[in-house]
C-alpha cells in the first residue's frame, strides 16, 4: 500500500469519525421528525418537549419547552449543533450557545406546504444528507398533491370549528392565521370563526357558530368536562361529526402533512373521499 493511499485512508477515516461525533439537539417537533425521516436519528441527543413522534424521541432528553429554554440545560448535553425554529426562544439562549462554540441553525416555521419543504431542506443541509432530503420533499409533495387534487367542490365544504385544549387555557376556538387555520384553508373547510388567533369559547357563541363539524386537539391528558354540554346543540353533535386529533400531527407541519391531510380530508369529506381517517384522527363523542 502506497503513502498516498495510505494518507486518504486515514483522512476518510477521521472524516467519518466527525460525522458519527455530531450531536445534534432539536428544538421543535417538526424538526424532530424531519431527523428521524432523514434516518439521521443516531445523531439527536436531545430534543424539546413538543418532540412527541415518533416515540422514540421521547426517551432522549428533555431540554424544556420551546419558549423557555435554558443555555446551561442544553450545554450540559455537550451539542454540536442546535436545529430550532424561530418560534424558539427565548433568543438569548441562542446568542449565549454561538458564543460557547455551538453551531445553532434558526428556521422559519411557515404554516404551509412549503414551509414544510423549507424545512426539511434547511435540516437535511444542516446534517449533510441532502440526497435524502430531496427524496423526502418529493414523497411529501406527491402526498399532498394525491389529497388536494382528490378534493371535492367547495359547495359541499362542512362549516368547521377547530377547538384547542391548551392545558390550564382551557379551550380555546381557532381563529385565522393559526396552524388550525392553516389545515382548514388547504381543505376547503369554513371557519366559523372570524377573528385571529386562539381565542376561548363560550357556549353561547359556539350555539351561535352552530358548526357541521368539531375538530378538537389536545395539547396534554386533559379534557374538558364542559366540551359535550357546550357542543350538544350544534349540528356537528346532531350529526355525529365531533372527532378529536392527534395535535403533533394536525398542528405539527412535519413530515406527515400529508398524512394530516388525508387523515382530516376523510373526516370532512366521509362521502365523498376515498382514504379513511387513520388511526390516529378518530371520530369521538367528547
């Protein structure tokens, strides 16, 4: 064996030796997914507490949420990058991690298909798997497009109330410019709620709405007692139409957007679309 050859050896070895040393912390649970779809899971050491899929990323560690992350929390884990969205914060924490070595990537978390492909390329850049980001785009592209185009004619879009059970909030009524808003819209679906934002509802005003359908995620365990005296006179209640979701994959904007897709297109559309709803999005009486 020649010096040169030799040399290159080495050095390919100690390239590869750099790659399987990246120890990479997510923050935000669509980035988690993107890693994990990305096959490039062996790199996390930590995620945040949004990282709920798959469920092996809730055995890694756990550095808080999102909007209240600690830098000493995350440095302990040793990262050499830091995948977060920009609704990550708060931003110091980002600023004290540069400073300290840490290679930290911002990205924009876009309520969109195309946020979803920003995404996923801006992470598959970051851990050098481009190839496979693009593999990944494709097949979610092809997903969303398989749904979208299956749709039926606006005239048969339900009147929908999308409802949040945010924890100590108690329930709260999707407005627009929200994820629930943003599901709603690729979908066709009438928002029975005008404002913006996430607002709470009463049952006077949810009577008033009287929506055709009742979509309600859950952000934690805990459920509304009031839910079913609250919807009873609606005709989602008459008709049977009040089903409960998976939140990390209606609200995610991950990977599994079209899955999401699919999954609420069977829901609104029983009659008419071809895919059943998935295991994880089923119809429930709260």
């Amino acid at each position: 064996m020649t010096r040169n050859m030799t040399w290159l050896i080495l050095l390919c070895v100690g390239m590869a030796s750099q790659v399987q040393a990246e120890r990479v912390i997510t923050v935000d649970g669509s980035l988690t997914e993107i890693v994990y779809a990305l096959q490039a899971e062996d790199t996390l050491v930590a995620v945040d507490t949004t990282s709920r899929y798959p469920v092996a990323a809730s055995a890694l560690p756990d550095v808080g949420y999102m909007r209240q992350l600690s830098t000493e929390g995350i440095l302990a884990l040793q990262p050499t990058l830091v995948i977060a969205t920009t609704d990550a914060g708060p931003e110091r924490v980002f600023v004290q991690l540069q400073a300290a070595g840490v290679r930290v990537e911002r990205i924009n978390n876009d309520y969109s298909v195309e946020g979803v492909l920003h995404k996923v390329e801006r992470v598959a850049s970051a851990l050098g798997r481009e190839a496979q980001g693009k593999v990944l785009s494709m097949r979610i592209q092809q997903q969303v497009e398989q749904v979208l185009d299956a749709l039926p004619s606006v005239d048969s879009s339900p009147n929908t109330l999308f409802l949040l059970g945010a924890g100590h909030q108690g329930l709260m009524a999707s407005g627009h410019g929200t994820q629930a808003s943003a599901m709603m819209s690729m979908l066709q679906l009438n928002n029975v709620m005008t404002y913006r934002g996430y607002k709470p509802v009463s049952p006077e005003a949810t009577v008033q709405a009287n929506p055709e359908l009742v979509l309600i995620a859950y952000t934690g365990t805990q459920k509304n007692p009031e839910l079913a005296r609250q919807l009873v006179m609606t005709d989602a209640h008459k008709q049977q139409r009040i089903h409960e979701l998976d939140t990390s994959l209606v609200l995610g904007f991950g990977p599994r957007i079209g899955e999401a897709l699919q999954a609420l297109a069977a829901l609104a559309y029983p009659s008419t679309a071809p895919i059943q709803a998935s295991a994880s999005v089923q119809a429930s009486a709260p």
